[in-house]
C-alpha cells in the first residue's frame, strides 16, 4: 500500500464530504455511511478537511443532524490542529 501524500487526503476528504452531502440530499443511507467511515479514516490518518469544505457540508445538512455536529467537531479540530502547527 502507498502512503497517502497531502494533497490526496485534501482530494479525499472533499470528495468525502460530498458525498456525504448527496448522500443526505437524496437519502442514500449506505453511501452517507461510506462518507463518513471515509472521514473517520482520513481522520485517523492525520487528515481534517480543509474549512471551506466542513462549512459547505455544515450548510448543506440539516439543523440537529449528528453528521452536522460532526462537521462542527471537525472545524474545532482542524483549528486545533492548525494553532498546533504554529507553535
């Protein structure tokens, strides 16, 4: 198996989220499931998506839904990440 560079996790994480948001929109439980086992994962492997990309699926999910506190955790997260790397 390859490592996965950077720019693939953004590239994954985006696409993950997307369809995530389809996967809501039309009510397709299994591929909104796959979206956010794909997070998870990219998660694990040190990935958060990039703000744009959790503020567009924040929007585009609805209010009280866990994948919508999810997004919120991510934001938090990548922030947290962020101030990290500047220390």
């Amino acid at each position: 198996m390859q490592p996965v560079g950077d720019e693939d996790k953004e590239i994954n994480s985006e696409y993950s989220l997307d369809r995530l948001l389809f996967g809501t929109e039309y009510n397709l439980p299994n591929l909104r499931n796959k979206a956010v086992d794909s997070l998870i994962e990219l998660h694990v492997g040190g990935s958060v998506p990039a703000y744009q990309d959790i503020i567009k699926a924040y929007q585009g999910i609805l209010q009280g839904s866990p994948i919508r506190k999810l997004s919120v955790d991510l934001m938090i997260l990548s922030s947290s990440r962020s101030s990290n790397d500047d220390a």
